[in-house]
C-alpha cells in the first residue's frame, strides 16, 4: 500500500516524536494498547534498507538512517491499525470452506517451496558436512529464513482477509464505467507521447525497466534471423566454418522458401522457440540502445531497405547471423483493445481503492491512542 520515496521518509520522520517514558523493555509504540517490539522495528529496518538500496540510495548514512527508522515505525503502526480495523469489521472471521481453501493454498505452496530448496541443495551441496541431506538443509534454510507451514497459512489467511476489507471499503462505491477509461488511456497515451515521440533512448530505457509505455515512436521494424554458432579465430574463419550452411540457406531462399521456415531448420537463437516471437521478431530503430551497433547497423544496412529483404552472413562474437526485414512496426498509440481495457478498468479501481485506504487510515490515526515509548 505504501511506496518507499524519499519525499515520504522526511515526512515520516516528521511525523514521528518520542515522548513518555518506557513502560516495557523492548516495547517501542503502542496502538490502541497493542505493543510494538524492537524486534518488529529491526526487522521493517532492514526490509525498507533493502528497498532503499534497490533506488540506489546508501542506506547507512546516518540521515538516511534515521529517515528509514522513522519511516519503519510509522509503517508497523499503520499496519497495526488496519489490522485491527480489519479484524473490527469482521475480516478475519472464515466460513469452513475458506479455511479449507487457506489450508489447501498453503500446503501447495509449502510443499513447492520445500521442494525447490531440496532441488537446490541437492544440486550445490557440497558434501563437507557428512550425514547433512538435501533435505535437511532445506528444512534449515527455510527455518532460518522463516518460512513454515504456518507462516503460509497466515499469508494466504491475511490474503483473504485485505481482499474482504478492501471490499468493505468500496461498498457502494459506482463501477469504473468506460468513460473513465477511456479517459486513463488517452491520459496515458499523450503522456508517454510527450516523454517518447522524440527520444528513442527513453522508450526503451522504459521499456526494458518494465514501465508502462503507452506510445511507441516512429521508425521501428521487425527483424528475424538465423543464428548459427561458428568456429575461428577471425570473421573469415568463423564465416568459413558454416559456409555449406550458409550457401544452403541462400539456395532455398532463392527458391522460394519462406525465411521463417528456415529458421527452424539453420536456426540456434532460442528466441524463436517463444511463443508468437516469428511474428514480432526483434524491434529494431536506427537509434536504439538495447541493440549493439553492429546489428542496428546491419539490420538497416543497404540490403535491407525493403520488406522481405535479407541480408549477407554478419559475424557477432561466436556467431554468424543472416538478418530478415520482416516488417514495419507501427508507431503511435498502443491499441486499446478488450484486454488492455479490462486490465485498466482494474487499474483504476485499485487507485479508487487506495485513496479509500488512505482516508480510512487518516480516521483511524485521529480516532486510535497511539503512544511512542522513549528509546536510549
């Protein structure tokens, strides 16, 4: 529910005093009665340096560190309050056939994660530690890192439980109708206009970091190849030692064969083996980045200005490659189709749903006592 921003540490640090004196060693809030360990706080310390490490930011300066406390605290006492106000609505209250289903999830889960840690164990033990099974250091290792049936149980228990609250919450609330998503789309499509209709680099720093990219810019084509594993020292012994395939390849290409067709035949990028990759193929742009220079120069080299052309053997490292323009990647809008709508339409309402959150949490902080004991 949270997002780790520095802008939301300060704040958090901010908000966070220490006033009335210890009633409980160890203890360092307390909501509503309910205490708050040290323990509970060592443990959201870390989990927030990992986050913070993960932007980049050196977690143990000593401002930082006190932000990540600070913002740790607040964190577990928010959390206490939803939980008990989840638990004052009912939540947590599961017919038989939920908890049957809790169980189920659990133990098919356990058993996964066991399972995987044994594969990993059996693979990289190294045997120093005589009579130690796979088994056993599995069972360790989960142990240490807390996980046990139990904890599983709990999860999918909690699960269930912020799916009913969130629930509650939007009860009453009006259906996202289509207006609203169309609306989020075109917002979306002219603000991934502005950021990629001009900068390449951008949209494809976006794209390989997993943003969202609603825009794609003008200039992109498809490109196929055969990819064959040579040997040598040098480009011409490396092109000399799939000579006989190469000559094939070009043989059947001037007899017709469709290029596609080949690649499963000379073919060794797995690439291909994905699922609808002979339609998509690699999208390429003259000045992109995910690429290396060698084949954005030879995927727009001068044998290949046209679709359906394909170009002469081209070395890359270990291997030889004979590239295929496949076809022109449309710019412009992503299409909103049927899947694309329905997985907005629930983007929506989970923003819906978080600023239902968020106004409850700020109830439930003006209603709740919540005391901060004085640490030394």
């Amino acid at each position: 529910m949270k997002k780790l921003l520095i802008g939301l540490l300060v704040a958090a640090l901010g908000a966070v005093s220490f006033g009335a004196a210890a009633e409980e060693t160890g203890n360092v809030a307390a909501v509503n009665g309910e205490t708050i360990t040290q323990t509970e706080l060592d443990n959201m310390v870390n989990t927030l340096k990992n986050r913070m490490t993960q932007y980049g930011i050196d977690a143990s300066e000593e401002e930082i560190a006190a932000i990540i406390e600070a913002s740790a605290l607040t964190e577990l006492v928010e959390d206490r309050l939803l939980t008990q106000d989840m638990t004052a609505q009912g939540c947590y209250e599961m017919s038989a056939d939920e908890e049957s289903a809790i169980t189920e999830a659990a133990r098919v889960s356990w058993e996964n994660l066991t399972q995987q840690y044994e594969a990993y164990y059996t693979q990289y033990l190294d045997g120093e530690d005589e009579g130690l099974t796979a088994a056993d250091a599995a069972q360790s290792a989960l142990n240490e890192s807390g996980y046990t049936l139990e904890y599983m149980e709990n999860y999918y228990r909690n699960a269930l439980a912020s799916e009913k609250y969130e629930d509650w919450l939007m009860e009453g609330e009006a259906a996202i109708t289509d207006e609203e998503v169309q609306a989020a789309y075109e917002q979306r499509v002219e603000e991934s206009r502005a950021a990629y209709e001009e900068d390449v680099s951008a949209f494809e720093t976006a794209v390989a970091s997993g943003k969202e990219v609603w825009y794609r810019p003008a200039g992109y084509r498809a490109i196929l190849q055969i990819m064959m594993k040579a040997e040598g020292e040098d480009e011409k012994e490396k092109l000399a030692s799939v000579k006989e395939k190469t000559d094939e390849i070009y043989a059947r290409l001037e007899q017709g064969e469709a290029f596609e067709e080949l690649i499963s035949v000379y073919g060794e990028d797995s690439a291909f083996e994905k699922e609808g990759f002979l339609e998509t193929g690699y999208q390429v742009h003259p000045d992109s980045i995910l690429w290396e220079e060698a084949f954005v120069e030879a995927a727009f080299g001068e044998e290949m200005q046209e679709i359906g052309d394909y170009s002469q053997p081209v070395v890359f490292e270990d291997n030889v490659h004979i590239l295929y323009y496949l076809k022109d990647v449309p710019d412009g809008a992503v299409e909103l189709s049927d899947t694309l709508a329905a997985a907005l339409q629930e983007e929506l309402y989970g923003e819906r749903a978080e600023e239902k959150m968020e106004e409850r949490l700020a109830e439930l902080k003006e209603e709740s006592e919540i005391v901060y004991f004085e640490r030394g």
